[in-house]
C-alpha cells in the first residue's frame, strides 16, 4: 500500500494542459462520478467537484475532443494492477 502514489487534486488527459501527468495515466485512472463509474472523463477536479466528459466523436477545429463539465462528487482511484500480467 504504501507504494501507492497519492492522486492529484486535478488531472487531465490532454497533453498541451498543465494539469497532464503521462505517468499516472499510463497506470490507468478510473473516475467515480455521482457513485457512478464514467469512462470518457477528459479532465477532473476533487476540490471544485467537476468532470469535463467527452461528447461522443466531436471534435473542435484543432482536434481535440468537445467536452461538458458535469458538476458533483469525484473520486479518483487508480485501476488494480494483476500480477503477472
């Protein structure tokens, strides 16, 4: 347990985004929204309690994916790593 790192207050997955951390996203962070498990979190926030989620394939002109913020409750974990593989 104590190998675990702390998880920040903010993330986001968007690489231009001072809040972009490729280590932890590469271990894999899963996102609680509501007490609900939210695949498409794009950027979150546990102390302002906000998610930016993806809206399907839409893109804006530069690419990036458009997003809404959904306000309420976040929980960051990081996803259980099985041995072997």
């Amino acid at each position: 347990m104590s190998d675990t790192p702390t998880l920040p207050d903010r993330l986001s997955s968007d690489p231009t985004s001072p809040f972009y951390n490729e280590e932890l996203l590469k271990r894999g962070v899963g996102i609680r929204f509501k007490g609900q498990e939210k695949t498409n979190v794009e950027e979150y926030c546990v102390s302002e309690g906000w998610v930016r989620v993806s809206m399907g394939k839409s893109v804006d002109r530069k690419g990036r994916p458009l997003t809404l913020k959904l306000t309420g409750p976040v929980e960051p974990y990081l996803h259980e790593e099985t041995p072997g593989g």
